[in-house]
C-alpha cells in the first residue's frame, strides 16, 4: 500500500459536482491560504486588499488612525507581548469612542511592528475624531504619545493599505507573533469573510496531477502562478473538469454521489459564470483555520 500523503499546501485536492453542468466534476487543488506560506501570502494579502477596500467604501470608513505605544509606559511582561497590550489598549479605547459618539462606531484594524518591535495599529475608522481628544484618550488608556488621523480617500483605501499590507511587513508581523495570532481586527457589524456552504464537495488525500493524468478528456484547465515557482516560469496546475474517475469516487458509493450531484448539476448559473467553482466545507475549514497562520 502507498503511503499516505501528509498534508502540505497544494498536495491534496477537493472534488465535486460543478453547478449547471451535468455529468461533470470539478477538482481544485487545495492551497492552505496561510499567511506564513510563500506560496499563498502573496494572493492572499491582494484579496484582503481588495476585500477592505470594499467594505471601506461600504461603511464610509474614511479616516485612518495610527496608534502606537510609549516603551516607558510598558512593563517587563508587556514588552514580551506588545500585541496583546495594544489590543487591551483598543478594548479600553473603544469604550471611550462609544461613550464619547453615542454608539460603536464601525472600523477595521491592522496590526504592525515598528523597528523597535513594539506593535501599532492602523485603524480604518468612519467618522472624524479629532486629532487632540485621541491622543488624549489614548494616553488615558495606556498607549503612547504619538497618534495620527488623517482623511483617506474610500476609492483608494486599497493603495493606502498596500504600504503596511505588503509580503515583507506582513511577514515581519507574522515572525513577531505566536501562532493563530490575528494581524486583522474588526468591529462586529462588519464580516471580511462570510460562512461558507457546503456544496457536495470532498477532500481527497490525493494531489490535482494524480486526477489529472485519470482524467477521461479534461477541460477548463486552469493554471496558477505561485511565488515559489516564478523564479522557474512555471504554474501550478490548479483546476480542471472531467467526467467522474473512480479516484475521485474514492471508497465513496457511486450512486449516493450521482444521487447527491443531480440537484447541483441541475442549478441554473448565472450568466457569465459558467462552471462556477463551488467551495466546499473542507476548504472553508482549512481557510479558516490557517486565516492568520
């Protein structure tokens, strides 16, 4: 028997009916969406960007707050932790601002690490605050002296957070913080990401190459190029439809899958998306586990 494949990005794939085509399956390969990986970072801090960008414009979040901290101010055991200071910091200060504006006030926070590796954020707020009650209000807290508020155009929030929001500052944060620490914070009236459905979608323990050499006449082959193959000018093969394949089918039963694909065969697609790749449970599990990896 061969030996079981170990979990790694890339090396496992999720497989299913694809909506309004019947008869077809669709196999992706399963990326482990980290921020810690080379491979994915990358994408996924361009998604991210676009992703704040879009409720910025939602929510009118058109001010941009920088609050640091003060080394004097901090303890040994603070020091060790500057980023769960500054978010006991935060908590303190967001029942200032709702006491002082009569409600909780909408925002999206991002943490980052200054050269003296004491953690500050940057928070997308939607209204004006001035700039004298902040700081005032934040030394109250415990944070430090320096806080800045500025007006940020909504239209270019993305080009905005693309200063802090790049590989190498992310990757410097990521080294600074424990593991399954958040970068991003934000208020509860605003979702970055929604729940994903099930669909009918399984994981396979198998890689995209493996169903790709079984498949009987592939199509819509997509392919992805991710950072660590770039340097060689390669892609990374990550999609493609078929017909059924026993190694898809794996041990499951044939016809309690055809029985389970009819419905989704059978939805109607919109226009101009034509074999939409559904998402499935196993993929919303893994993205949200590794959401901050």
């Amino acid at each position: 028997m061969p030996a079981e494949k170990r979990w790694g990005c890339g090396n496992f794939s999720v497989v299913g009916p694809v909506r309004g085509k019947p008869g077809t399956f669709g196999h992706t390969s399963l990326f482990c969406k980290s921020y810690r990986c080379r491979r994915c970072r990358n994408p996924k801090l361009k998604k991210v960007r676009a992703r704040i960008a879009e409720v910025a414009s939602e929510h009118k979040l058109t001010r941009m707050a920088t609050l640091t901290l003060d080394p004097k101010r901090l303890s040994e055991r603070d020091r060790e932790r500057t980023d769960r200071y500054i978010r006991e910091c935060w908590r303190k200060m967001r029942v200032l601002l709702s006491r002082q504006f009569k409600g909780s006030l909408p925002f999206v926070g991002v943490l980052e690490f200054q050269k003296n590796g004491n953690a500050h954020l940057h928070v997308l707020l939607g209204r004006y605050i001035e700039q004298k009650w902040l700081s005032m209000a934040w030394q109250s807290i415990g944070g430090g002296r320096y806080v800045d508020i500025r007006y940020v155009d909504v239209h270019r929030v993305s080009a905005y957070l693309s200063v802090y929001l790049v590989g190498d500052k992310v990757l410097r944060t990521l080294e600074l913080l424990p593991k399954r620490a958040r970068i991003f914070t934000t208020s509860r009236s605003i979702v970055l990401w929604g729940k994903k459905k099930a669909s009918g979608w399984w994981l396979r323990r198998v890689g995209i190459e493996d169903f790709f050499d079984a498949a009987a006449n592939p199509s819509s082959v997509r392919f992805e190029p991710v950072e660590d193959l770039k340097a060689f000018r390669l892609e990374l093969l990550s999609y493609f439809e078929s017909p059924p394949s026993p190694l898809a089918l794996g041990s499951r039963d044939v016809f309690a899958v055809l029985r389970a694909a009819l419905p989704i065969w059978n939805e109607k697609v919109s226009p101009g998306k034509p074999g939409e790749v559904a998402k499935t449970q196993s993929q919303g599990e893994s993205q949200n586990a590794n959401a901050d990896r």
